[in-house]
C-alpha cells in the first residue's frame, strides 16, 4: 500500500495528464489506427513511466516534502519508506518500461533514453529553473515524438508541434497546482511558475491555454481535419474558460479543482481527434 501511494496510483490524475498527448500523437501519426502493439506499449509504458517519476520526484523532495501541509504525509517525507527501497522500486518501473521499448524500432527506442533523462531530472529543476513547468512540458510531452517514431520510422515536424502544444498546456496546468502549494513554496525556497510569473499568474495560465488551442488548430489544418477535431478543441476552450472562474482568485481549493479538471481538457482534445479519424 505505501509503494502504491509513492507511485501515486491512488491519484490517477497524472498518468492521465502524460496519457492524453501521448494519445494525440499515436493517433495523428497513424492516421487514426494506430497498431495494437504500439497502443499497448505506450499505455503500460505511459503508467509505468509516470509512476517512476514520482518515486523520483519524492525521492528529490524528500527534505522539501515534511515542511509542506500537502505533501508531509507522503511515503518518503514520513520516513515510512527508505531512501534505498525508494531508488530500488524507480529503477525497476523504469526497466520494466524500457523492456516494452525494446519490443519498438531503433528509434523509439533511442528516443527512450531521453525521455527517461527528462523523467529523472525534472525533479531537481525546481532548485535553479524560474519555470520548472516549462522542463516539465518537455518530459510530459515526450511521448508525442517517440509515438511517431514507433508508428512511422521517423519524427516529422508536425509531432514537435503538437509537442509545442502540449508544452504551454503543461504549464498552464501545473501553474495552477503551483499556486496551491504557494505559501508553501515561498517559505521553503522552491522555484515555480506560479512564483515567477507573479501577479500576471492568471494570465499567464490563460494565454498558455490560448497557444495549446492556437497550435493544435494549426496542427489540423495541416492534416486537413474536419468537424469533429475542431469540436473537441471548442470544447476544451469552454473547460478553459471554466477553469478561469476557478482560479481568478487564486483560492487552493478551486485552483486545485482547475488542475484536476485538465483531465477532461485532455478528454475533450482526444475525443475530437478520435472521432475525426472515425
């Protein structure tokens, strides 16, 4: 059970935020079939990647994590778990992971070592980067070029442009987390975006949202998409605009309610996508 909770899997929220882009790009770079091998790699491989991550991401904040109310009672901050069984269970998600790589191309499976690098030192990006987010937009949006690798053989310009999207969604997203845990992160020292960006926060998170929808609409009109593709990109522009209503005044609750809520912006996108290609 506490391996459970280091790895998050009684908050799904984050492997469902890694799965959605990487859903975009297997379906985009398919023509919407993608091969049932691929599918199946990337959705274990998504699970268990993220689940690493955050045995990483605690491992890295395990002195930050007891000074912070949200995160004290976690599995390392409590001393419930060593640091050694810690180590010992991210390095065997992360082999686990690397083994269903191994079953893609060359490619993919090159492209593997920097999403694990991406994956590993995000966590301690948060000392010296102003925007972490934006590192993070990076590492959650890999899976976008390595599922176009798995399906085509290649990364064309088009999969690090829907990366380009999935990079300002990120950020806008985990500012709002950010500015749940504020407070916290001023007294401690961690860097976040919901910091550096100051009294233009919500702004900010706004105009991220903006170029995500920018970007993927141009996406489409490079694939030629039709109907359905837009109407899924109408709709996560309403859950958008519902998000603000929660954040505008920069309340914990509704801003981690906002963060939350991304699922289904994440949902909306790919539903588009899915019945586009249908």
């Amino acid at each position: 059970m506490l391996y459970a909770k280091l790895m998050r899997i009684d908050k799904p929220i984050g492997i469902l935020l890694l799965l959605w882009p990487t859903l975009w790009g297997l379906w985009m770079a398919s023509n919407g079939h993608p091969h049932p091998e691929v599918l199946f790699v990337f959705l274990i491989g998504t699970a268990l990647m993220r689940s690493a991550g955050c045995v990483v991401n605690d491992y890295a904040d395990r002195e930050y994590d007891p000074h912070v109310e949200r995160t004290k009672e976690r599995p390392l901050a409590s001393k419930k778990i060593s640091r050694k069984e810690a180590l010992t269970l991210a390095a065997s998600l992360a082999g686990a992971a690397f083994l269903l790589v191994l079953l893609m191309n060359r490619l993919t499976v090159m492209l593997s070592f920097a999403a694990l690098f991406l994956a590993v030192s995000y966590p301690y990006t948060k000392r010296f980067f102003a925007i972490p987010q934006a590192y993070l937009g990076i590492a959650f949006g890999f899976g976008i070029p390595m599922a176009f690798a798995a399906e085509t053989g290649a990364v064309p310009g088009i999969a690090w442009q829907i990366l380009l999207a999935n990079f300002f969604w990120t950020i806008a997203y985990d500012t709002e987390y950010a500015l749940v845990d504020r407070e916290d992160d001023i007294r401690i020292g961690i860097r976040t975006s919901a910091l550096t960006f100051g009294r233009f926060d919500i702004l900010a998170v706004m105009l991220c949202y903006a170029f995500l929808l920018v970007i993927l609409a141009i996406v489409g009109m490079e694939l030629e998409r039709g109907l359905f593709y837009y109407s899924g990109l109408a709709a996560a522009s309403a859950l958008m605009l519902y998000h603000y209503t929660l954040i505008r005044r920069r309340e914990r609750e509704k801003c981690f309610r906002a963060f939350l809520h991304n699922n289904w912006v994440g949902g909306a996108i790919f539903l588009g996508i899915l019945l586009d290609y249908l």
